[in-house]
C-alpha cells in the first residue's frame, strides 16, 4: 500500500517542505529511502525500525520504498523521522491515512520510541501553513517556538506511541503554549556601570539610533561590562521582529525561547565564515544570529583581517549574500555592531609612561583600528579608567530610564522612517530630507572641509546629528546636535 506524509528539510534559514511517500511491497524483507537523503535521513530507517517495534507497533517485514520528493532537493538532518514513521505506519495500515491527511510532521526518534526536538521548529510551522496544511505535530521541546507562528494548529508529543489516538479519530498531543517575551529589566542592567559619562551617553546614541559604536580604552575599564548591558536599552522587539528572530534562533539551534533581541559575543578566533555565514551547506553565521539586536566584537584588533572585511557589506546593507554553487543566498543580517579594542598592544595607551609598546607595534595596531572597519563606526568613544570616586559611590542611572529614552526617539524614528528602520537605516535620499537648522548647515560645511570628510562620512555624521536632535526631542537638527555628533565620532579621526 502507498501512504503520503509532509514534512519539512532546512536550506539557509528555509524550511522547504518535503512529501514523503511511503511504499510497501511484498518481496524481501528491506527498508530503503530515495530523493537525495544526506547520511543522517538514510540512518532514519534504523531509527524508524526500533522505535516502531518498542512502542508496539508492528513493522512490516516485506519491501519498504520511501521517496522523498522533490526529488531534486537535497533532504538534510534527521527531523524526517517523524514522518518517516508515520508514513510507515499508514501504508502498514496501523494507522487511518485519511485522518492524518492535512497534518504535517517534524522530529527525530529515539530508538524507544520517544521523539526529539528539531531545528527549525518556527520556520517549518510557518511553511506547514504556507502549504496549506491543518496542523503540524511536533516533539514536545519545539512546542513554544512552534506556537509563536500565528494561523496554524501545533501539536506536540512525546512518543511516537500517542500517534494511536488518529485509530480512535483524535489528534494526538498537546496544544503548547507561545514562548513568553522577554523584558528588558530581567536582562544585566547599567546600572552597572560606574562613572563612565562619555561611554554611557555613546551607548543612549548608538542604541536610539542604531549606530555601530567603538569603544578604545585600557583594560578593566568596563567596556565588556557596558558591552554586555547594551540589549537592556534597546526598546522591547516587536511582533514580526519576535518571529524573525525566534525563526533564525531556531534554525541554528540557538533557540533559548526567549523572544528577546539577540546578543552575540563571538571569540575573535572566528572565521569569515562563521562570522558572516557560508560552509558547505552554507549556514548562517553570527551576524544572521545577530539580526535586530547587537554583534559583539571585543578585543576588535584581534579578529582576523578577512573576517572584518567580510562584515563590510552586511553592515552597509543589513543582509549578507552567500555564494552557493547554485546560486547566491540572501541572509538577514541587520545588527547594531558594538565593539571594544585597547589603545595599543599592551593595552596601557601611549600617553601612560607605563607602556612599553615601540612606535612601529602601535603604529601597525592602529593601522588595524583605522583599516578594515573604521568608515563603516559610527561612534567611536575613548574610554579611561573609571573614576575612583564613582567606583566607590552608588549605581548609575538604571536601564529602564536609558530605554524610555531610546524608545521615545525610536518612535520619532519610526514615524519618518517607518517600523524598525532607527537613524541608521536611513538611505541617501531620505538623510538629504533631513531638517536641517542654517548654522548646523554650516557647522557641517567646515567640519567637511576641516577634517576632509568623505562624502560616506559625511552622511554617517547627519544620521548621528539626527539621532542627538531625536533623543533632544527636536525637530531640525540644530547647531549643538550636530556639534555632539561630531564629538562622538571625534577618535575617527574623519
Ligand atoms: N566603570 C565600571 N563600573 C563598574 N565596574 C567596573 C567598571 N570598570 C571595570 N569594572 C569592573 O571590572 C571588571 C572588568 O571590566 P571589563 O568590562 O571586563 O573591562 P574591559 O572590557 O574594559 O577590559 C568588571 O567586571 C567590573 O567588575
Ligand atoms: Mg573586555
């Protein structure tokens, strides 16, 4: 008998779904699997052969076909078992085929029969109601990611013994509950931080406007520390954002079910590709699982030249293009880049007499801060050691005020620019309709000249100066606005 499941296979970021048409012949007892499996879908049939059998079910001893179509896209991981299983059982006639028409099927099986989480459960959820399926099944551990996605029914099992329940004309399992979000306030908070003016109003700027921020100074500063509180200031994600991100998580099994805005901290061994994305098959890197929160790159000198270089294009353009040998892939990658470097190699800086770095080693370090990335830093923050006094006195201002702020200006961002497009975001014609007050016009005119700004420069400077005036409350941008931004870029040296 012939029996027809769906199930989904991840590419990128992609859940592609999978009809899995199962055969069962008379002939010798065999058990084979076509359509272009990759090792771990061709080991389901082991899996599928125990856990049948310790759940009581009788598996067929004649010729088992299972095709997987389309035939020409490659099925990856071992999230087909489930609907290996099922198909199976429906050509056996253990089960009822028309009562599992309609619902499709993601989990990997473990030999007694129990089911395992998958990746990807949010983004298979959502093509199983793309195809127009009635529901989908599920292990128990994907249920909060998969009940996110809105429109469809999610159910979730724990063993493959529940799919009994089709015999009587029930849907097996649970209905789970979404994954609760995440405020801010249960996140490192900056209060934090001690002293630290310069660095702390920076980081209002960069997380109000979306601006990628430099921070260079000795350590044991606080950098890393402030670094690490910046998501605590970011306004909370909205809806569609969730989704994004909550996919993306759990695509690259990252997923902490936490609908909260992305933080990554990657060690500055990583490669260009797990730093932007590719491999063979290609898989998102951190900037992809950065995507509407904050990529972290401490100790930037550190990082390798080309993984650097490879972050230029995504940071212009918010995405990130994969060569494939059929193709090219587009990947998300809109991330506000936060990123922390000493002064010199030794860390001290030049001016301390302590440091003992020659001229040439701090002329290549710099050489390093200025090269790959530095016409792509919005702010870039000198940090000194914190001030005795503050240290020894209380907590600074807390996040939830920094936030109030930043999502008051958001919101004005969000009315010239439209939803989750802060400052930095903005394109080249929409920067030129920024209002501008005369005297600013001109500050900008001289700064241009005095400081031979590029015309890259020149517009990263607008955007700032216009997120100063948004966290002002202003309408134009006046002359203080765009002194403050120039001010923040001051160590650019642009
Ligand atoms: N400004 C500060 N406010 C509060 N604690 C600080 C500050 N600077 C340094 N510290 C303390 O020193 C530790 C190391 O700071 P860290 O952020 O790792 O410095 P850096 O990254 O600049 O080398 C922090 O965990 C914190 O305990
Ligand atoms: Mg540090």
């Amino acid at each position: 008998m012939l029996a027809e499941t769906t199930s989904f296979t991840l590419e990128g970021i992609t859940a592609r779904p999978v009809k899995v048409e199962v055969d069962i012949h008379r002939g010798l007892p065999s058990f084979q699997i076509v359509g272009l499996p990759d090792a771990a879908v061709r080991e389901a049939r082991e899996r599928v052969r125990a856990a049948l059998v310790n759940t009581g079910f009788e598996f067929p001893l004649r010729r088992i076909t299972a095709n997987l179509a389309p035939a020409d896209l490659r099925k990856a991981g071992p999230g087909l078992d489930l609907a290996l299983a099922t198909g199976l059982l429906a050509a056996s006639g253990e089960l009822p085929p028309d009562r599992l028409t309609g619902w499709a099927f993601a989990g990997e099986l473990a030999l007694d029969g129990s089911v395992r989480p998958v990746r990807g459960a949010l983004a298979m959820t959502e093509a199983a109601r793309e195809c127009s399926c009635r529901g989908i099944i599920l292990p128990a551990a994907n249920g909060p990611e998969a009940a996110l996605a809105p429109g469809i029914e999610v159910r979730t099992i724990d063993s493959i013994a529940e799919l009994r329940q089709f015999r009587g004309g029930d849907v097996p399992g649970h209905r789970p509950e979404p994954a609760e979000p995440v405020s801010g306030d249960s996140l490192p908070d900056l209060r934090d931080l001690r002293g630290q003016a310069n660095l702390r109003r920076a980081i209002e700027v960069a997380a109000a406007g979306g601006h990628s921020l430099l921070m260079v100074g000795p350590p044991g500063s606080g950098k890393s520390l402030a670094a690490r509180r910046i998501p605590s200031v970011l306004p909370p994600l909205a809806s569609d954002e969730i989704l994004e991100v909550a996919r993306i998580a759990g695509v690259c099994g990252a997923g902490s079910l936490r609908a909260e805005r992305p933080f990554r901290a990657p060690h500055h061994t990583v490669s260009a590709a797990g730093l932007v994305g590719g491999g063979s098959p290609p898989r998102p890197g951190e900037i992809t699982l950065a995507h509407r929160g904050v990529l972290f790159l401490d100790e930037l000198c550190e990082f390798r030249r080309p993984a650097l270089e490879a972050l230029r294009e995504p940071l212009e353009s918010g995405e990130v293009s994969i060569s494939r040998v059929n193709g090219r892939r587009t990947l998300p990658a809109d991330f506000t880049l936060i990123a922390a470097a000493n002064p010199c190699p030794c860390g001290r800086g030049e001016e301390d007499p302590e440091c003992e770095c020659s001229p040439a080693a701090v002329a290549r370090y710099k050489g390093t801060l200025s090269g790959a990335l530095a016409d792509r830093i919005d702010i870039i923050v000198g940090v000194t050691q914190p001030d005795p006094e503050a240290m020894a006195g209380g907590d600074g201002e807390c996040s939830s005020a920094v936030r109030a702020r930043v999502s008051a200006a958001r919101e004005r961002m969000r009315e010239r620019l439209g939803a989750g497009r802060p400052n930095a975001a903005a394109t080249r014609s929409e920067v030129s309709q920024f209002e501008l007050e005369a005297c600013a016009r001109d500050l900008l005119v001289e700064a241009g000249r005095s400081r031979r700004l590029s015309g890259r420069s020149h517009d990263r400077i607008l955007r700032l100066a216009r997120t100063v005036a948004d966290l002002d409350g202003s309408g134009p941008v006046r002359e203080d606005h765009l002194a403050g931004a120039l001010q923040l870029r001051r160590r650019s040296g642009s």
